[in-house]
C-alpha cells in the first residue's frame, strides 16, 4: 500500500487500518516519506476527520516511533500540564517549579510558537544560557533530583510527531481535532505520566474558538489517556482576550517571575492555582482541590516555588540572576511607545489573535520553522475588556526594536482594541472542567 492510495482514501472518506497508521508513522520518523505527499494527507484528515480507532492508532504510532521518558521508579506522582496555546500565555513557566515546590514531579515537555500562539521554550530560551534541548538521561535525572525539567521534544521522543507537528502548522491544518488529540498525547504519554491536566483553550484566540470544539478535543484527549492507564482532567479556559498584561518573551518570563514572588496580575494567578491544585490531586499530595489551592499559595507565599525555579533555571545552564532582576538580566527593547485611547468609552474587545499575529510581525513569533526569535519585542497589555476609559488614556505599551517594529506593532494593536459605548459581557475565565465522570459546568 503507498502513501498514495491512503491519500485517494482518506479524501474520498475512508479509513486507514492500524497497521497502515503504524507504517507511515514509522516511514515518517525515518524521513522516507515526500513532503507534498504527507501534506497532502493532513489536508485530507482536516477535511474528512478520522474516528476514534484512527487516532488511537496514530497516536499509538507516534508514540512508538522514538523513546520515552522513563520515571516509573519515582515514589511520587508525576503531572504534567498541556495548554493548547493562547496570547499571553506563561502559566507554565510558574506551574512547572511551584507544583514541584509542593511535592509532585513535573516533567514538562513543552513547544515552540504555533501559529498566533507564543511557546514556552521561545520564552525559556530568552533566559540567557538557558538550555531545553536536554536529553532524556539528563532529563531523567534532574526531575529525580529537583523533581521538575523543563524541556523540548527532541528528535528521541515521538519524532515522528516532530515532523507532523511542523507541517500542520506550515499547511494550515493544527486545527483538526484528531491531529491536535493524537499529537497531545503521544508526547505526554512518552513522559511516563501518572497524570495530565489539560488547560483548552476556548474563545476569538484559542485555535479552537467554538466551546463544542473544545469540549471535543478535550474528551478526545481524555479518552485516549484512559487507554493508556492516565487520568486526564481538563479544564476549559477563556481566550477571548490575552491572558496577564505581558505578551511577547522576556517580557512574559519577567510577568512569571513577578508571579513567582506572590503578585503578578489576578487571571495569571488565579489559573495558575486552578491548573496547578488539580495536578497535585492527581499526583497524590492533595485529597480535594481545596487543600490543594493552600499548598500552592504557601509555596507562592513563603518563597518555595521561586527557588525550585532559581534551581531549575541553574541546573539548565540559564542565569539564576533572573529570578532577583529579570530586567538586568534579559534582553530589553530599544523602543517601549504608549498606546493610547482615541475616544472615550469602554472597552469592547483586546482581540487575541490580532496581538498574537503583531507579536510575530514584529519578530517575536515564528512564520517558518527556521526564523529567528527577538524575545525583546511584545506588548503590555494594560486595558481589559470592561474597563472605562478616556481619550489619552494609557491602553498599552509596544516594546520594539526599531521605530519599523513600532509601526507593525501599533497597527497590530489598532486592529486589537475596540473601545464603546457599552460594556462587553463578563466572562467566566473557567467555563467547564471535564474528566472521565463527564462535563461540570459553572467553574
């Protein structure tokens, strides 16, 4: 069977067999397979989807396709946490250390920019010296010792979903459901996880913006960990505005470390904590969410979580001075321009992905794989939707390069912001938590 003949399947809506799946993520791994042709085949998944056995077997595939990550010797828990992108979005720079400060071994494997969206190792990476291409012994051995790494996919975990990944976003297809499910979790599941809480993303920025689409992947994802023995609970958050004030790099490790040290702003925090007393329940050092939520504010509050990152950030080769002076230590911008009301009003509407796609014009973000990131450019984002404001008030501050750099992004935040006569709705910041017992609502 070629690769062809799934192709001419899959398009006029067919289904490709286990045994089919596991051939071509094996050929995809070992690169034997054409671009256009593989291309070609995400387009037609993004159009005539695959069932449930299909994305069991892709992922299994993929899975399968490299080593894993091996903690089962470990007498405690070990959680991850995956958020399917949003602007602004640096909970995992505090999640990782503060849930480890608490006793629960977090290997967190994470991404670069997809798309509008930022990623954790380009804000990571903005750490000067600060190295995510660890290799799974070295890996192995710093979340036994501090109980936490914080790395990349590299080409010995699910490289096969390395190559897909890459090409979804290079072929407008990361938006398929099944892609997004299998791809999620053949890298989560190679950490040898004994839990995973999922943060899906709904809203204008999420890639998924309709809630059904959401509730889909999220119990897609919870399905497949149940076949592999590992809980998954989700909860669906709101990204119809970036989440905190800093979007772009450093500016976004500077907000986490503000945060790290009991402030930071209030969404920040309060999904940080939510996201975080679910994964210390499922990693065992918790009985309710309740206890949970205490924990973790002690650690805030006593300082514990900000020296696991200091430890974290040491052990990884970054520049610990970081933690006590983010702004001596990471790349600052040459230009930082108010953006102001041009009318009085309230604010309507700070559109995600407009900020997100202004981050990467402005160089920040990713349109290839190849191109390079300034983690000095971003935004502050100081005016939230409901927020009654006056002509000249401050809105945001762009942080550029170069007065280009200020153009694009003040024509990014131009087409951002919406400023009214009547105030925008109130949104919940968690609408549903869903796991295996089924969807709760009024979170």
């Amino acid at each position: 069977m070629t690769l062809r003949d799934l192709i001419e399947r899959k398009r006029d809506g067919g289904r490709i067999t286990a045994d089919e799946w596991r051939d071509f993520t094996r050929d995809l791994a070992a690169g034997t397979l054409a671009d256009y042709q593989v291309s070609a085949l995400l387009m037609a998944i993004f159009f005539r989807g695959m069932d449930d056995d299909e994305t069991v077997a892709l992922m299994d595939g993929m899975l399968h396709s490299g080593r894993s990550l091996d903690l089962r010797h470990l007498v405690v828990g070990r959680v991850d946490k995956h958020s399917t992108g949003g602007v602004g979005d640096k909970i995992s720079l505090i999640l990782a250390p503060l849930v480890a400060a608490c006793g629960v071994a977090v290997p967190m494997m994470s991404g670069r920019g997809l798309g509008h969206t930022g990623g954790t190792l380009d804000k990571l990476e903005s750490i000067p010296g600060f190295d995510t291409r660890l290799s799974l012994e070295v890996a192995s051995a710093q979340v036994e010792r501090l109980g936490c790494a914080l790395i990349g996919q590299t080409g010995e975990i699910a490289p096969a979903d390395k190559r897909l990944y890459a090409m979804r976003d290079a072929t407008g297809t990361v938006e398929a459901i099944p892609l997004i499910a299998a791809s999620i979790m053949s890298k989560k599941l190679a950490e040898s996880l004994t839990g995973l809480v999922l943060d899906v993303k709904t809203g204008a920025g999420a890639f998924l913006p309709k809630l059904d689409d959401s509730l889909r992947l999220a119990q897609t994802m919870i399905a497949l960990g149940a076949r592999y023995q590992c809980p998954v609970v989700a909860l669906l958050t709101d990204m119809e505005s970036p989440l905190g004030e800093a979007c772009g790099n450093a500016n976004e490790v500077e907000e986490s470390i503000a945060t790290l040290k009991n402030g930071g702003p209030s969404d920040v925090r309060e999904l940080t904590l939510r996201l975080g007393a679910e994964m210390l329940v499922l990693g065992g050092a918790a009985a309710t969410l309740g206890e949970a939520r205490g924990r973790l504010e002690t650690a805030l509050g006593n300082g514990a979580a900000l020296e696991k990152f200091r430890d974290i950030v040491t052990a990884q080769g970054g520049d610990p001075r970081v933690c006590d002076d983010p702004v001596a230590v990471l790349r600052q911008p040459a230009i930082r321009e108010s953006y102001r009301a041009a009318r009085d009003g309230v604010v309507q509407r700070v559109e995600p992905r407009a900020v997100g796609r202004g981050i990467t014009a402005m160089g920040g973000g990713r349109s290839t794989m190849d191109d390079v990131v300034d983690p000095s450019v971003g935004f502050r984002i100081f005016a939230r939707p409901g927020r009654a404001v006056r002509v000249g008030d401050e809105l945001a501050v762009i942080e550029a390069r170069d007065a280009d750099c200020a153009a694009r992004g003040r024509a990014a935040l131009d087409a951002a912001f919406t400023v009214g006569d009547v105030a925008p709705p109130v949104r919940a910041m968690i609408s549903h938590r869903v796991s295996s017992a089924g969807v709760e609502t009024g979170h």
